[in-house]
C-alpha cells in the first residue's frame, strides 16, 4: 500500500495548484486511499460551506451600473471601481495584505480556509475583504503579499467595529484617482448595530490594470469622504506616487489597508 499524500499536497490539488501530472497522480491515489479521499472531499465540503455564506450573484441593476461605469473608464486615462449588488447583503471576507497595522490572524499560504476571524486593529477592531464572483472558488488570500485578481472576481468588505461608531471604505489606483466606495458621498457611515462582524452590502469590481490599494477606515466621529479622498492623496503623493508605499492615511481613527493587483 502507498504512502498516505500529505495534507499539504491535497490541499495544493483542491485548489488546483498542482502541476498537470502530478494533480493525476494524487487524485488517482485519493480515488483509491480511504483516508485520503476523506480528506480531500473535507476540504470541498469546507469551501461549499464559505462559499454559501457569501453569495455575489448580481442584481440587473447592479450589471447596469456596472457597464456604465466600465464604460466611462474607457474613455477616461484613470480607473473606476465598479459597483455589484450581491443577492444577500451577508457575507464572510477574505483577507489580502494589510499594511502598517500589527496582524494578530495568518492564514497559511496557499490554503482554503472556512469562516474566520479578520484582520485584528488595536482595541479588538478588524476589518476584512473576501474575494469571489469569477470563475474560481472564493477563496482566503496570503496576508504576505498583494493578491492577484482574476477576471470577473470582485470584493467584499467586512469590519468589527468593537466600540467605534463610523466605518467607511475607499481605493486608490496606481495613478492616484482615488474612489469612495462606502459611501459614494457624503459622511462616513454608522456602523451596524450589534457586536461581531458585519458587512457592507456591495460587492465591488474593480476596472483597468495595475495596482489598487483599498483603505477600511473605522472611527468615533463621522468623517465626510472627501475628507478621506483628500488624505489619500496627500499620502499618495508623499509615496513618490506609488500606490504601493502609501502611509496610513492621517485621519483619526483606525484603519487596514489592502494591495490587489487588477489583471
């Protein structure tokens, strides 16, 4: 009888990491190995159930504005982030490289993780970002390094707000056209009441290429989005405009901030 496959490698062939002939050859054993094949079928039965609780099926009107959007960045030399309504307005997140902020939670490289705690801030706050909507599994990201976005794949953000009272949410784009997402205007918003996790209720793709970094912003005192936009400028600007040395911005409050790398 052959050796069992390790945990690592069936986790690499569930996410289809493994090279053509190799991924054979462990599906093969896993076919015919009891313990194997359970521990394979585990690890789609755990990313069934982290899926399930973040649908990102789109409205019509979410599509609509969506082609509308898309279609003014074409014809515009910066990127705008283009907004999907999800069928639920629930969710669970997933996480990317957060910046300047000490990180309590590590997922491991590589793997499909369920459900899980975020990006811890100072003072029990946090802050996530889960990734889905193309044709891949959603899926947990490396904190270590900025995560590559597959076409059609769009974002939800998630926060815990602990005893903050405002949340609010914006990207910057590797030519500093700098986006509001939540809200589009107007102040930063209350957060939902109620301890936990919660979620803001779109889903968001983002248009071009290159570098976009997204800024979670928690605070105490509402804080008006231009603001906001203003303090991302500032600190893209101080970066030598590279949207991947930005600062934290200097607001009040607490905030994480993620690298995705559009394709």
């Amino acid at each position: 009888m052959s050796a069992h496959e390790s945990t690592w490698t069936l986790r690499r062939l569930h996410v289809g990491e493994l090279p053509a002939l190799e991924a054979a050859r462990v599906r093969e054993h896993a076919e015919t190995c009891e313990a194997c094949g359970a521990q394979l079928r585990s690890f789609s039965a755990t990313q069934a159930a982290f899926e399930a609780e973040v649908p990102f099926e789109r409205f019509e009107a979410g599509v609509e504005r969506t082609v509308e959007r898309q279609a003014r960045a074409a014809k515009e030399p910066v990127t705008r982030a283009a907004w999907v309504r999800p069928l639920k307005a629930v969710a669970a997140s997933v996480f990317v490289l957060v910046l300047a902020l000490p990180l309590l939670y590590r997922d491991g490289v590589g793997t499909v993780q369920p459900p899980v705690m975020g990006n811890r801030m100072k003072g029990g706050a946090g802050a996530e970002l889960r990734i889905g909507g193309g044709a891949e599994p959603q899926r947990v990201a490396s904190l270590d390094a900025p995560e590559a976005l597959r076409p059609g794949e769009r974002v939800r953000l998630g926060y815990t707000p602990e005893t903050h009272r405002y949340v609010a949410a914006l990207s910057v784009d590797v030519w500093g056209e700098v986006t509001p997402l939540y809200p589009e205007s107007g102040d930063s918003l209350a957060v939902e009441p109620g301890a936990g996790t919660h979620w803001l209720p779109e889903s968001v793709e983002f248009t071009g290429v290159g570098a976009e970094r997204v800024v979670l912003v928690l605070t105490d005192a509402p804080v008006s989005m231009e603001a906001l936009s203003d303090a991302a400028r500032k600190s893209f600007e101080a970066a030598g405009r590279n949207v991947t040395l930005m600062a934290p911005l200097d607001v009040a409050g607490e905030q994480a901030q993620w690298i995705l790398l559009k394709p």
